[in-house]
C-alpha cells in the first residue's frame, strides 16, 4: 500500500473513444493527483503511472497487440514512472510487479480479468479519495455486433470501491455504469413512463424525484463545455414517426 495515494484524487485513462473527455477536462483546467494510464494511453497523455499487465514481451516479440505494438516498443523503454505489468522485462526498467497478493488478500477477490480492473483495484487497495474513469467503454451503441470483455469486472470493482467511500465518475460519453444514457432512460421499467422518475444528487446524497421537476437542472448540466453527454445511437424510435434520425440538440 502506497500511503502517499490515500485520499488522492485520480484520473484513469484507457483507450476508448471517451478518453477525449479525458483531453477535454484538461482543456477546461480540470486538475488530478496523479493520471493512470493503461497501456498505449502511455504514449499519448502525460502520465504518474501505467497499467499494462500483459507481459512486456507481447509488444516487443509479437504483432499480438496489434496497432498498440509499434508506439508501445517506441515508449516503454522511455518511461521513468512505474509500469504495472506481470513480470519483469530488462527492455522495460521502470516495470514494477503488480501487487497482487495483497490485492487480493486485503480486497478478498481475485476478479480480475482485464487491464483496467487492475488499475481500479489498485485505487480501492490503497484508498483513493476519488477515481475518474476515462476512456474506459467496453460497448459502443453504434456497434451492437462488437464489445471487449472486462466491462462487468470494471463496474463490479467501482462497486466495491463506491462501498468503501471512494467519489467514482465515469467520462460523460462512456457507457460504463450506464453514464451515457439519458436521465430519463436509466430506471429500467420507468422509462416507459410520460413523466419518469430519475436520480439525482442533492447535497451530496442520491435523491429520486419526478424527471419534469429538475429538466432545466439537467439541460444546464448538460450545457457544460466539459465533456460530452446523451446517448450515441445513430437512430431512436419516434412514437409517431418510427426510425428518425437523432434530433442534434440530444447530443
């Protein structure tokens, strides 16, 4: 455990297209402790440390990484920060070894099937004040035929970090933890309704209360130059007029 971590407040970033809220925020003078990257995110975003649990040897001896392969071999061997991996590799000084027996004996779990969910584990290990997730999707609405694994492992470790008291927020556009879709469309079953329930925060707890009674909160939230909000779907249903193209101003 990493004392000088507790407490802090941390930006993960990985490689989905909601990592430009990421670059958005720090446009907008959005400030964090440190900037976790994951993987190729190394080369890209200025950085305190990196999570990259395959071997470092599936970038400098295969092509198995595909498009990360050529910038990964290109800026591991550069880094001076530590590179969380799963083993040590001369090629890459700065590896340190995942912490992973005390991670899973002081978190009591061993779920941990991708890149990210380390990353997020190591947070809750050392007791983070705050994560923001960037670039972290997994599903894309655009394209229901293609979805990474590790979504339902991500959400299920920001779980047991939100249990310990850790503020979690998820970029604007991404899908994790249902962020992108509308206020009005969260609440399975309600949805359907004219007037839906919706969630919201009022003082720092988590209220419910009808969607017509805080719609102008909600579109000046929404307003923000900060990141991107609203669902990414290249069609909706219209009750009267069936497919339509999204209206712009729900994006």
């Amino acid at each position: 455990m990493i004392k000088d971590l507790k407490g802090k407040n941390i930006a993960i970033v990985a490689m989905g297209k909601s990592q430009i809220d990421y670059h958005m925020s720090i446009s907008h003078s959005k400030e964090y402790d440190e900037v976790w990257a994951i993987n190729s995110m190394c080369a890209v975003v200025k950085c305190d440390r990196v999570f990259m649990m395959d071997p470092a040897s599936r970038f400098f001896d295969t092509f198995d990484s595909g498009p990360q392969t050529k910038v990964m071999r290109r800026t591991l061997s550069k880094l001076d920060i530590p590179i969380y991996s799963c083993e040590f590799d001369s090629r890459v000084p700065a590896i340190e070894l995942f912490p992973l027996d005390e991670v899973v004996e002081k978190m009591g779990c061993g779920y941990l099937n991708n890149t990210i969910a380390y990353a997020i584990a190591f947070a809750a290990l050392n007791e983070v004040g705050k994560i923001s997730m960037y670039g972290a999707d997994f599903s894309y609405s655009t394209n229901v035929h293609f979805g990474e694994l590790g979504r339902g492992c991500c959400e299920f470790w920001l779980a047991k970090c939100m249990s310990k008291g850790i503020d979690v927020s998820i970029a604007a556009s991404s899908p994790m933890l249902d962020t992108n879709i509308s206020s009005k469309e969260k609440l399975y079953g309600y949805h359907r309704l004219e007037d839906p329930p919706v969630v919201y925060l009022k003082n720092g707890n988590l209220k419910t209360t009808n969607f017509s009674n805080i719609e102008k909160e909600i579109e000046k939230e929404n307003k923000k130059p900060v990141g991107v909000s609203g669902r990414q779907d290249p069609v909706r249903i219209s009750k009267t007029n069936g497919l339509t193209p999204p209206e712009p101003n729900q994006y």
